[in-house]
C-alpha cells in the first residue's frame, strides 16, 4: 500500500512536471526528432559526397534554423488570412446556416443557432492568432537545442558507456536509440510525403471550385495529417465547411467534401499503409489513448508527437523484463517490436 502511494505521488508530480514544462519540453521533443532526422543525412552526405563531417553539420544547422523559421512565418501568414476572411465572411455564414440546418427540423436548427451563438468566435479566433505567433519563440528555441546537441554529438557514446558502466551494455542501449531513430525517422518521412500528396489534391481541388483560402487550406490539411486518424477527420470536416461559409452553395460544398473526403480515404487507406509497411507495429487502440493523452497533456503539439513517443516507449519497454507487458499491449499483434530488425542503423550508431 506505501508503494502503490509513493507511486501516485510520482505519478502525480511527473504530470504536474510535464504540463508546468510544456513549452520548453515541446520544443526539445522536436529538437530531438529534427537532430535524429538531420544525422541520417549528414551520414548519408558525409559518406557518399566525401563533404567534411563540420561542413555538412554546418549546412545541416543553417537549413534546419531556415525551415524552421519558413514554417513559422508561412503558418502565422495563413493564421492571420483566415482571421481575416472569417471577420469579412461572419455575416455571410450566419445568413448561410439556416439554409444548412433546416433540413434537420426546427428542434435540431434551434440547438445548433444557439450553440453557434454561445460560442466565442472573436476569443477562439484571437487565441488561434497568438498560438501562430508563439511558434517563432518556439522555433528559436528548438534551432538552439539542435544546435547545442550537434555541439556535443562527439560526446554521447562516450557519455552513455560511463553512465552504463559496462561496454555491452552501453552497446544495447546505443542499439536502442538507433532503433529509434530508425523507425521514427522513417515515419516521419513518409508521413510527411503522404501529407504533402493530401494538402496538394486540397489545393487543386479548391482551386478547381474557384474558392479561396486554397493554400491556408492545404496547409491545414498538410499540418492535422500527422495526427492518425483524427486529423484527417478534422482536415476533412474543415475544409468542407469552409466551401459552404465561403459560398453558400450546397451542391458545391457536397462535391468539395466529397472529393476531400474521397482523397483522405484512399491515401489514408491505400498509400500510407502501403509506403510504411511494418515500420508501426502499433495497436489502433494505443494510438488513440496516446493521442487522447498527449493531447490532454500538451494540447495539439502533444497530438502530433504522440506516436513518436509511442514507438520510443514501445521498444524501450519491450527491452526491460518488468515492462514488456506494456509493450505487448502497445503491439498491434501482441508481438512488441524491440528494434532487434533493424541491425544497418544500429551498427551505423554504434560505430
């Protein structure tokens, strides 16, 4: 019973830590993932191009700080275009929505009017505005975090052997975080090329229907992807409301959501599955209560990082005896993935 108590107490502060921390732990998280993925590729060029290992890692900090900052200023960008569309186009849709609800009887159209003028649009909007803008400090502050851990790359095997304290199993560990690497390095590559093939038929596809917000929306769409199965849902239900705000027109909001509908399905279905293969060995179920948790946590950001961490925690947990019932409930098949497969980037860490 002390134990079971002293546990809840851990378990408690550790939360309290996480959302106290959000802001500085969200930004290491994706320093973490962005100097996994940026490794491989210095590897790759420092290997096949013969460019000093320096100059490549220069080049490698120098893109990061830059794309990082063009996500940044794109995203605050289309943020504020939608502010203000929504402010031009409010009286359009509040004459819109009564046309849109009358199918669904008074009672129904009655509750949704009333719901709809509840809600704080203007305070929704504004605190959509100054999230946009907290991602420059955010940004700032992960180019600073890979920097600092390009800085001192040269020293984690040596640190993580003294910490071990014994060769063999500072070897396993280093296999461990090559697994890692490997398995989300490769998601988030591919997830990332799924999303781009998504946000881009979002684009055309409202393009085609001469709406505007094409590209705010295809940003949206590109962005809510990474999130498994609920951010298409989003992605989906977002852009076909905005047909309708924006044209008032039925037929043609049915026909937008339809073909956003169609391409989320058949990518989501078909190419993502197809491209990844067996690098996710996760349960459906844990990927929900990842993200319901994560979300919980850290709000949106810890919904996009909810399977990262899912499938570090997984191999981790199948590694340690006392924990590997966690992992098998992770595991889609009952069967936890212990990075064992993936012998080229543990060999490539080691080394």
């Amino acid at each position: 019973m002390q134990t079971g108590f002293l546990g809840l107490i851990a378990f408690s502060l550790l939360m309290f830590m996480l959302v106290q921390a959000k802001f500085i732990l969200i930004s290491l998280a994706i320093a973490i993932i962005l100097f996994s993925l940026t490794s491989d590729a210095i590897h790759a060029i420092s290997t096949r191009l013969r460019v000093p290992n320096w100059l490549a890692t220069t080049l490698a900090l120098i893109g990061i700080a830059l794309g990082l900052l063009w996500i940044s200023t794109t995203i605050v960008a289309q943020v504020n275009e939608v502010v203000f569309l929504a402010i031009a186009y409010a009286e359009q849709a509040q004459a819109a929505l009564p046309a849109l609800t009358e199918r669904l009887g008074p009672e129904a159209q009655e509750r949704i009017m009333t719901a709809l003028t509840n809600f704080n649009i203007t305070g929704w909007i504004r605190s959509l505005a100054g999230q946009a803008s907290g991602l420059l400090s955010g940004s700032v502050l992960v180019i600073l975090f890979v920097g600092f851990m390009f800085a001192e790359q040269v020293w984690f095997p040596v640190k993580i052997e003294r910490l071990a304290e014994d060769p063999e199993r500072a070897l396993q560990i280093r296999r461990i975080i090559a697994s890692i690497m490997h398995r989300v390095n490769r998601y988030l590559v591919v997830k990332t090329g799924v999303s781009a093939v998504t946000a881009v038929i979002v684009w055309i596809i409202f393009r085609v229907a001469g709406l505007e917000l094409a590209m705010a929306v295809a940003t949206l769409t590109f962005i809510l992807n990474f999130i498994p199965s609920v951010g298409s849902i989003v992605a989906t239900v977002i852009a076909t409301i905005l047909a309708f705000v924006l044209t008032g027109d039925t037929t043609l909001t049915l026909i937008v959501g339809a073909l956003c509908s169609i391409t989320q399905f058949l990518i989501g279905n078909i190419l993502d599955p197809m491209l990844l293969g067996q690098t996710l060995r996760l349960s459906s179920f844990g990927i929900i209560l990842s993200l319901a948790f994560w979300g919980a946590i850290w709000g949106v950001p810890g919904m996009f990082l909810a399977v990262p961490i899912m499938v570090a925690l997984m191999i981790i947990c199948a590694h340690i005896p006392w924990l590997r019932g966690l992992a098998v409930m992770l595991s889609r098949e009952g069967l936890p993935d212990d990075g064992s497969s993936d012998e080229d980037g543990a060999r490539k860490l080691a080394a």
